[in-house]
C-alpha cells in the first residue's frame, strides 16, 4: 500500500508573527518557517506504518512557493520516500488544496492519505474534509489512535465526549490530532540522503486547477491586548461585576 502525506510550509510555531503596518498580510520577511507541526505528526505516522508492514512508500505532497521544497526534503529526510511539490505563488485556499489533491491521488492510488487536521497559520481543519468529499471515501478525522486491519483502517478519534472509535474501508483519508503520536528528529545522514530523493514539481495547470483565491481579506490586526484582572473579596461581588459586564 502506498501512503500520501501532505505538508505545509508555514510560520514556524516558535516565531511570533507580525502584522505589516498597512494591515494587508503577515511580515514574512526574515522569518524562520518550518513544517506545520501537524503535518510532521502525519509524517510520523505513516512511517510507523510503513516500518511495521502495512505500507510500501510514503509520498510527502506539498502545495506552495519553490521554497516548498525544504518541506518536502524535511519529510523525506524522516524517513519518505518520495516527494511531490506542486507550484502555487500566494495563497492557496484549501478548496483549491483538496482538489489538486484530488488529482494526485487520482494519479497516485495510495490506500490511505494522512494529513494534518489544519494548518497553523490560518487554522480552516478543511483540507481532509473536503478532500474526502471530492473522492467520495470515508474519513477519520482527529486521530488519536491509526490501526490498519487488512482492508480496514480503525482510527481512534478524539470528540468532545471523550473519544470515538471507527471503522474505515481502504482507500481512505484520516487527519491527525496532537496525541496520535511524537514525531521523530532527523538524523545527519537522513538529512543527506534527503537530498538525493526524488521530487517531482507540478503547476496547478498540470492538474486543471483554478486556484483563484474565493476570499478577500480586507484587513488584518493583531489582537487586542489583555487588559489587568481585578481581585474580589466575595462572590456576591463576583456575581455583580459578571452583571455589570452584561454576561450575566
């Protein structure tokens, strides 16, 4: 079974971002941008997967600018296979995402496709969803817990009550929460044997894709900062300020 794994350059999550000061975007200038930490926990698991039998190759996708690649490599050197960089400038809407990968994985037939459940730079958790939409397979979505059984692929799903087991039929798609599992560092000759790896690099044209942007961002401003708490001596007077405050 082959296993598709898309990843995302975006803002590494250790780096706080900055507005530009026309308000038209996020200052990417000088900026450290790594792989979306849930994107590596797709990764991982598919290596995991691979490494206990139940697939032959990984394929890493990523859909970006040329410096998409450095995200590619960074997954091939955990451990992929393979790689496929498809050529977008600016942004691209995960409409626009879940239909290229609709058609890699057209092209491709993996048994399973493992991504993140969002993206930590614009947090839509829409991609896997709609991806499987458009190929009409079932999905697990926030994994907790990934088993394949044959023809099957039993995935452990965290919800609000607590978490929910379900059973899929192969080929499907599952997107990862934090807990599915701890990803691995790359090792020095990994990271060299990276380099040689293939990569294939696509434009949306090579797929049909129309990925004009549907949204117009009108403005965007840092949140408003934290205004000092206030210690109170009873909760009558708890209870008199929530009213005050109109919430209660």
């Amino acid at each position: 079974m082959k296993i598709i794994v898309p990843v995302k350059r975006v803002v590494d999550y250790n780096v706080k971002v900055r507005v530009k000061p026309d308000g038209t975007g996020i200052d990417l200038a000088n900026v450290k941008m790594s792989m979306n930490p849930f994107d590596e926990i797709a990764v991982e698991e598919a290596l995991r997967l691979k490494e206990a039998g139940k697939a032959e190759e990984v394929v890493a996708v990523s859909i970006g600018p040329a410096q998409a690649i450095e995200t590619i490599r960074t997954a091939l050197a955990m451990g992929a296979d393979r790689g496929i960089l498809v050529k977008v400038d600016g942004p691209t809407e995960p409409l626009a995402v879940a239909k290229i990968l609709r058609e890699i994985v057209k092209a491709e037939e993996p048994g399973l496709v493992i991504l993140g459940k969002q993206a930590i730079d614009d947090d839509c958790s829409q991609t896997g969803q709609m991806l499987a939409a458009l190929l009409d397979r079932p999905q697990g979505t926030f994994a907790s817990k990934v088993e394949i059984d044959g023809d099957h692929v039993m995935v452990t799903r965290e919800i609000d009550g607590g978490h929910e087991t379900v059973k899929l039929d192969l080929p499907a798609i599952v997107t990862t929460d934090l807990r599915l599992n701890e990803p691995r560092y790359a090792s020095l000759p990994n990271i060299m044997k990276a380099k040689k790896k293939p990569v294939d690099e696509k434009t949306p044209d090579d797929f049909g894709v129309d990925v004009t942007p549907r949204l117009d961002v009108i403005k965007t401003a840092d949140p408003p900062g934290r205004t000092a708490g206030v210690k109170l001596e009873s909760a009558a007077e708890l209870v008199e300020k929530l009213k005050e405050a109109g919430v209660l």
